[in-house]
C-alpha cells in the first residue's frame, strides 16, 4: 500500500484566489446541506485555500485521491489553510477526483482542560458531544486545474410557466386518488425515453441530478418526524460520484459509499459478522487486506482534545501498535510463532512471562535448562549487559554478557 505524502507550500504572493463557497447549491436550486462549514473554500492557480468562519486553535487538513495520494497537514490559528497542486518534485497532480476533510479545534478554556486532564488521569472517559467542526468534500483536477464548481450543467428541459418541456412533449402534475398499479417497469426523470429499455430494473431514476426523499409530515410531536433522502452523487461541478443517505433535517450525510470502491468493501452476512474486504467473514469483525490490514483510531480534536492517532495492525512479520502521532513508534508488537502467555496479565494485575499464572507482580518462568531469566542492557554508548540466571538447581547467577563466567552465585541451601 503505497502512498505519497505532499509537502505545504504557502506562496501566497502569487496565489490568485477566486472566492468560491464550500457548499455549492444543488441544480434544483436548494442548498446541498444546511450544516454550517469549518471554512470557506477559494480556488487559485496554483493550489486551494480555506478560510476558517470562525476561530480555531487548529485545523487539521487531510486530502486524498489517485495513485495512494495522501496529504495531511495541521494548521495553527492564523496560519494560510492552503492545499498546492503539485508535489514535492514540482509535477502536477495527475488529473482526477480528491476527496478533503477538514477538522477544527475549537479553543477550549484552561479550567476545562484540567477537568478533562483529571479524567484522563483517572481513566475515565469524558463524554463530551461531537462539536460538528467538520466539513468533508471533493473537487476534481483537470489539465493540471480545478474546475469550477459553481459552472452549470446545461439543463435537459426547458422551462415555461407551470409546464415543464422537452423534445416538444409538455408534463403537468398527474393525481390519482386511488392505488396505481404498474404491470412492467417504471421510469421517472427527464430523461426517459419512449420505448426504454429496462433490462430487468423494475425503477428506474434518469436524470442529472438524482434525490430520492423520505418526507414524515407527523404532526403530532409523540411521533417521529425526521427525513431523510438517498444521494447520488454532488451536484456541483468538480463533484465527488457516491450513494449516500442523507439526515435531511440536519444536512449530515451518515452513509456514503464513493465510486471505484473494492468489491466486498462493506458487507454484512446472515449472522451479523461484518467484513470488510471480504464476503465471508467469520469473526464479529473482519478486515482483509493484502497489504498489512490495519484499524486506525483517531482523535481529531473537533471536541477540544488533543489530537492523537494510533494504529493496531499486523502482517507476515509483527503485530503491532504504532503511534502515528509521535513519527509512527512501534510500542507494542508481537512476533508471528510467539508461545502462548508470552506476556499474561493475571486477573489480580500479576504479569506473567511465560506463565498464565503469576504469582508475583512480575513473575518469570521457563523449561529450558539453564535459562536466561532476565537480561539488563545500558543500550545508551554500548553499555554491558548482565545476564541474571535461575538453573535447575535453583542457584541465582550473575554474569556479564557473553563472559561464560559467573560474577556471583547464590546457591540453595
């Protein structure tokens, strides 16, 4: 899995900014979302720029797109949110479709942070609300440039006082007031066409702009009232292609499925096991991956923490969990062949080496014959290292590293 990380080149002196809103409107004329925007988004020649509407601590951007692209970048209060067009070397991005997220910190006060420090401390977790200080999106290169989002989509229709037209044939509103039955298939949009051809869709939606909505009218407030709508695709310019189900009272899309998605990236099988990357998944959760499957939990900090990403992963050499936030260190990993309770942490806190059951707060053990126990190593400037040994015999050694002679020996009596 590869990917490329591209540099931030803050050159605004020669960056041509043409102010574009980040939530375009829909061709039918209503906005797309009406949740408020972390910036406002500005194309230029030579790269994208955000301009916060409010303040933040940070913004963090995170870009992705073809050939593994994989931009992230943390923005300090003030600082220019700019995203350039080409890479490190100088080229252009190839062209395409990039999809962005933004997050941002809000500030938060020094008497909060010391509450949520205490808790931390204590091992609780905080439950604070998801503040909403994230905005995601695409936009699309082509010949080395950002398309307009705001360019229009010629219609396919014209239209006339209260009668929409086209190739001469006039609609109006048709209303029964009873069941209506269709024996065959149904085609509803602008651009259906006499004597289509269905295959063996029984709906079919065709037009430029496709919304399928789930309006409640309950007025009573016993019962539930919210709406929602099934997307496909942005309807501005430069878009991103995806299926999504939109919360249409909030503007929040909570599902979406982007084009050019792997065969089996989501599935969900009789028994409820979830599997991604896989058909056949046979544990609650299964992740298949050919290149080291990897689970990254992410703080982002749109709730006022600090953020933090670690990764817990494995492949054909280690289990392993990588700090990503601190130049992606490897705390923790695991072996392929390690024996069982290799490390066993005892229902009472006693760790055990080798032992699934300590009797100590740390406790060693093993069956070889003369078995080094514990080796104490000053890594810092070639330091010894001292072997401490517990044979057969019960005797205690000491020796220095590679001597083959014992320095002291406490025997049994």
């Amino acid at each position: 899995m590869s990917s490329k990380i591209f540099k931030v080149t803050i050159l605004l002196s020669v960056f041509l900014l043409l102010a574009v809103p980040a939530a375009a409107a829909r061709k039918g004329g209503d906005a797309e979302s009406s949740a408020p925007p972390v910036a406002w988004q500005q194309i230029g020649s030579t790269g994208l720029a955000w301009e916060p509407v409010q303040e933040f601590e940070s913004v963090f951007l995170r870009v992705t797109g073809s050939q593994g692209l994989v931009f992230e970048g943390e923005f300090p209060a003030g600082a220019p949110i700019f995203f350039d067009l080409s890479d490190q070397e100088g080229y252009s991005l190839s062209d395409g479709t990039y999809h962005f997220e933004l997050t941002g910190t809000p500030y938060l006060s020094n008497e909060m942070r010391s509450r949520f420090q205490a808790a931390r401390d204590a091992g609780q977790v905080v439950d604070v609300p998801k503040s909403g200080f994230v905005q995601d999106g695409a936009f699309t290169i082509v010949a080395g440039s950002v398309v307009d989002p705001d360019l229009p989509e010629p219609p396919a229709f014209k239209d006339s006082p209260g009668i929409q037209t086209r190739d001469g044939i006039s609609a109006k509103d048709v209303v029964v007031n009873d069941d209506k039955i269709i024996i065959g298939s149904l085609c509803v949009g602008f651009d259906c066409v006499n004597g289509e051809a269905f295959g063996f869709d029984t709906i079919r939606l065709k037009e430029n702009n496709l919304r399928i909505h789930f309006q409640d009218t309950s007025t009573s407030a016993s019962f539930p009232t919210r709406d929602y709508r099934w997307v496909a695709n942005d309807s501005s310019n430069g878009g991103a292609s995806y299926m999504a189900l939109e919360d249409t009272d909030l503007g929040r899309q909570t599902f979406r499925v982007f084009s050019g998605a792997p065969a089996n990236a989501l599935t969900v099988d009789a028994s409820g096991d979830v599997g991604l990357g896989t058909a056949n998944a046979v544990t609650e959760l299964h992740i298949i991956d050919g290149d080291t499957p990897t689970l990254r939990l992410e703080q982002d900090g749109s709730s006022g923490f600090t953020p933090q990403t670690w990764d817990l992963a494995g492949n054909e050499t280690n289990f392993f969990v990588r700090d990503v936030t601190m130049g992606s260190r490897l705390p923790f990993r695991v072996r392929p062949n390690a024996p069982t309770s290799s490390i066993d942490v005892a229902a009472s806190g006693n760790v055990g080496l080798g032992t699934s059951s300590p009797d100590q707060r740390l406790e060693l053990e093993t069956s070889a014959a003369a078995a080094l126990a514990v080796r104490l190593t000053n890594g810092a400037g070639g330091g010894a290292s001292w072997d401490v040994r517990n044979n057969a015999a019960g005797n205690l050694s000491f020796s220095l590293a590679g001597s083959g002679v014992n320095e002291a020996t406490l025997e049994q009596d």
